[in-house]
C-alpha cells in the first residue's frame, strides 16, 4: 500500500466534510472502499459516479478502478460537466 493523497470536490467535499485527505491505498478500488467506509453507502455512490483522474490522468486511459497507485500520487474525484 502507498500513501496517497484524496481530493473530493462538489458534493463530494460536501458528504466527506472534506476537500483532501491522506491514506494508504494500492489501487482506486481501495480509495472507492476507503469512502464507503469511512463516509457511507451515499458518499460511495457519489465517488461512483465522478470523474476520477490519478495524478491528473482519467483512470478511463488506465485500468479503471484497478488503476495501481504509488507512493505520492493525487486521486481526485471531480465533478462530470456537460453542456452546449
């Protein structure tokens, strides 16, 4: 497990009652888990359903919620946006 550092924005940050936090995790299915935990089923669904980058890269171009984390590295959960 590496420590890693989490960012929660929007109505994540809102449920978490935080904008970052530090953990030890080996990949993002660990974090996603971390969150259930730590802030319930609600807070879960939500991280679900952001976009989820590893230092800055979506986890979509990786190996999705296995994407293997280092020792320093940011996940961060934001917000999907959308418009016209």
């Amino acid at each position: 497990m590496a420590q890693v550092n989490v960012c929660y924005r929007a109505a994540l940050a809102e449920m978490t009652g935080k904008a970052e936090e530090t953990i030890q995790a080996a990949t993002v299915r660990d974090v996603l888990s971390h969150i259930k935990k730590a802030y319930g089923g609600d807070a879960h669904k939500a991280a679900k359903r952001m976009l989820i980058a590893v230092d800055n890269d979506s986890i979509l171009l990786h190996k999705g919620f296995d994407t293997k984390l280092a020792e320093g590295m940011s996940v961060r959960f934001m917000p999907i946006c959308g418009g016209g």
